[in-house]
C-alpha cells in the first residue's frame, strides 16, 4: 500500500534519486574552444529531479531568490510534464530565466538554501532545471515577443543595455509605452555580451533576447554615449521618463610598486577583447598579443566571479600556465564554488592567502606575493587576512590581470549634472530603494549604478521593478504589476 502511495507521489523523490546535473564536457574538451560547458537534461532527466523537490511549506528557494521565481511550482510542473506551464510560470517573475539558469551562482542563493541540501541529501539542480524549461520553450516556439496589447504615446530612454536596461526595456514595451535604449557600444547586451565568457553564456543566447525586444518594437540606438552624443537634458526632453541603467565599469586598482609594467591588464578590457574576439570583431589589443594569454605565464588576482572567468578564459587561449592569487581562503572567498572546480579541473591553480605587494619587470616578469593569514572578523563577519611576516616570495608572470572589482563611473560629472544629480559616497547614484527614482525630476537609476557591482539576477530584479514605478509614475498600472514582485 505504501508503495502504491509513493508511486503516485510525484514529487520528494530525493531518497529515491540522487542529485544529478547536466552531462559536463571533460576538461581536455572544453579546454579548447568557448562552447558551454554543460549538456542539456533530457526530459527524463529533468523530470526525476525536479520530483526531487520536497515541495516545503516554507520555500527558502524562492525567499533567497531575488525575483522570487515560483520555484516549487514549476519544479512540480516539470515532474508532471507540464512543461510549457513550467515555463509561463517562470517568464512570469523573470525576464531572462535561461540567462538566470546559466549564470546564477545558485550555490548561494536557492540551491544553497534547499531545504533536502541541508538534510545532507543533495539540493535540487534548480539551475539546471530552469535552464532545460526556457531552452526547450524556444526550441518548441513558445517563446514570443512581449508585444503590447495597445500603444501609449508617452515614451522613456534607457541608459544601457544590460540586464537591467533590457528587463526594464521588456517591462515598458509590454505595456504600450515608447522605449529607446541607447546604448554606447556597437552591440546591446551590456556585460552580458562583452563581459560574460561563451563557456558561460553563449552569445546567441544574449541576441535571441534583444532580437526578441526589438520585434516587440523595442528601439535600440548604438554607439550613442549619454554626455557626449547626447547630453541628459535633451534625453529629458525627448522623454517623458529617463532610466540610467548603466552598470558600473570602472576597475578598483592596485596602487603598489611597479603596477604601471606592460602586461598588467584590467580584467574588463581582458575579457571584453576576448568576447569581441569571439564575436568576430578585430580587437588590434588582442592581435598584437597585449590582451592575448597565449603561451604566458598568467597570475589574475582576484577571488569573485569575474576572476574565475579570466582564468577559465586564460586556459582556452592557450596559457602557459594559469595561477589565482587571493588574499582569503577557499572557503572565505566569494566566487561560486561551482566555478572554482570547473576551474581547477581545466588546469588552473589557485594559491590560497597570497596577495599582492607589487611587480617585478617591465614587461612584467613576476609578482611579489606576500602570504597571509586569517584574522578575527571585518565588520560584515568575514575573517580579515593578515600578513605572515617574513613569508614573501616572487610569482612568475609575463602577464597579470587585475580582477579586483568594478566601481561607478562618475556620471554626474560627465554629464554635467553634479549639481541635480546626487551620488552616494560609494559614487553609485543615489536613488530610492522602492520606487528608483533619483534626486532629478522624470530619472530614475537601477541596476548596478544604484546598488553598486552585483549579480546579474539583482539587476533584472531592479529594472522590472523600476520600470514598474515609471509606469506608475506615468499612470499606466504599475503599482498592480509591481505586487508581482515582492
């Protein structure tokens, strides 16, 4: 009878089946080319771990997502192959779930928090699973463009076209208003294009996404920079309602001995030349061999994302040898543990408590490494590192990438503004937290430039419910909508 009840459960099949994901390509393979890492489940796959679910009254999944995607919902919908319910659900609460599914560090954010991962059964591959719905939506044509049911004449500008430009951009459009995106680069896309390496998240990917917004009557107007195409006054003119949705692309630096050498680079300008590379474009940094890994011997020091993707990055073009230098331990660092395996399983070699205290040559030929320690607590909690003294030695390196970190550009200023617009001491601008709006009457800021450098997710979230309070702003609704967000 027991049995009978079970095989009628479709769900908290996690004693049944073990966690499993995606078939990984194996390092010597991936190694070579900017291709995805991971397979796509089959059906069958999918479905038995989405049942894994314990479809909890208390979805800690969904409370530590930021867009508070209806996770158990749709894992349920899976399992019963109810798949393009699945994937309506999940449009429903994110604009861009197959990005989410590729890039998120789920590690610490809902599968970090699973309920049965902390039981000691394994999470749920809710990153994989939410990939597989919105994949296979666009294989099967169920993927549409978010037109308008009806056209409003009032219109808004959106500074950048990164995740939380285009969630925004996607928002707006849906609901009959005006959007232009402008855009300083030749492609939209932001540092979902030109920051994010293949291996992660596939060009294409990106584009089908734009290419979906522009059919839903979405404008884009490229290579126009805000403060020297077009001032911010004449954008306040031209709309009814501006969004700085920029990003913050401006690398914390190393002021040591020796850090001016030729081989030290900006991870930023590493990896967007590398995507450009990638997209076909002609880099002249890259040809020469200024932003080329290839038969070096490349330190990146750093310990977030955007370090793992420079050494994964170094790995493809053919380093000589790939080293991580971070000032912390393996478990204190902040870069998704996913990440750090695929890295050292592509070759990479991390050198835990090590930090910089300047450069040798020029070109240059090594870094001098100071180890350290852990310490008592900073004030977020987190070990402070110290050093050990007398513990220094000098790393090889004909080339060192600086992944340190972004900062905000200083926007008020270059757009002539400082008086009207007011930043915070970070330099973020400063804007309310709810509603986004800024110190200037019709602007608003999301994203990045608002919370300052953060997840891809938290900048989708900030731009729905931005564009959310503009529509409010304009009459259009927006409060209704926006109570799907919180």
């Amino acid at each position: 009878m027991r049995d009978g009840k079970m095989a009628k459960q479709p769900m908290l099949k996690f004693v049944a089946f073990d966690r499993d994901m995606p078939q990984k390509r194996m390092p010597d393979e991936r190694r070579g080319d900017f291709h995805e890492i991971y397979a796509e489940f089959a059906e069958a796959k999918a479905r038995e771990q989405a049942s894994r679910c314990s479809q909890c009254g208390v979805p800690y999944c969904q409370n530590h997502c930021p867009l508070h995607n209806n996770i158990p919902d749709w894992l349920r919908m899976v399992a019963t192959g109810r798949l393009e319910e699945a994937y309506a659900l999940s449009q429903a609460t994110n604009t861009f779930p197959e990005i989410c599914g590729r890039i998120c560090p789920q590690d610490r954010l809902c599968e970090g928090n699973c309920v049965i991962e902390q039981s000691g059964h394994g999470t749920v591959t809710i990153g994989a699973v939410e990939k597989y719905i919105t994949d296979t939506a666009w294989e099967k044509g169920w993927v549409t463009p978010n037109t308008p049911a009806g056209e409003h004449s009032q219109s808004v500008g959106i500074i950048g076209s990164g995740p939380a430009g285009l969630a925004a951009a996607d928002v707006l459009r849906a609901a009959g208003v005006q959007v232009t995106v402008y855009e300083r680069s030749d492609r939209a896309g932001g540092l979902l294009m030109y920051g994010i390496p293949g291996f992660k998240l596939g060009k294409d990917v990106v584009q089908r996404r734009i290419s979906q917004l522009e059919q839903a009557g979405v404008r884009f107007a490229l290579n126009t920079e805000i403060g020297k195409d077009l001032g911010l006054d004449a954008l306040r003119e031209m709309h009814d309602a501006v969004l700085i949705a920029t990003g913050v692309y401006a690398s914390r630096d190393l002021n040591l001995p020796g850090s001016g050498a030729r081989g030290i680079v900006r991870a930023i300008d590493y990896l967007v030349a590398s995507n450009r590379k990638g997209l076909g474009d002609a880099v002249p940094e890259f040809d020469c061999g200024t932003l080329d890994a290839r038969g070096k011997r490349v330190v990146v020091i750093g310990g977030g994302d955007t370090a793992m993707d420079c050494v994964r990055t170094a790995i493809r073009q053919g380093a000589k040898s790939v080293k991580c230098l971070y000032r912390r331990d393996r478990a204190n660092m902040p870069g998704s543990q996913r990440e750090v395996r695929n890295a050292e399983e592509e070759g990479v070699e991390f050198v835990w408590l090590a930090a910089p205290r300047g450069f040798a040559g020029n070109p240059v030929e090594g870094v001098l490494v100071q180890q350290m320690r852990l310490g008592a607590p900073d004030a977020g909690g987190r070990r402070s590192p110290e050093p050990i003294e007398g513990a220094e030695y000098t790393e090889p390196a004909d080339m060192v990438v600086k992944a340190l970190g972004f900062m905000p550009e200083n926007l008020a200023a270059q757009w002539g503004v400082e008086s009207e617009l007011e930043t915070t001491d970070w330099g973020t601008i400063r804007a309310d937290f709810r509603t986004h709006a800024t110190s200037m009457e019709r602007v608003w800021a999301c994203g990045d430039i608002q919370r300052g450098a953060s997840l891809v997710v938290w900048a989708i979230r900030d731009g729905r419910e931005a564009a959310r309070a503009v529509l409010d702003e304009l009459q259009l609704g927006g409060s209704l909508a926006a109570e799907e967000l919180r």
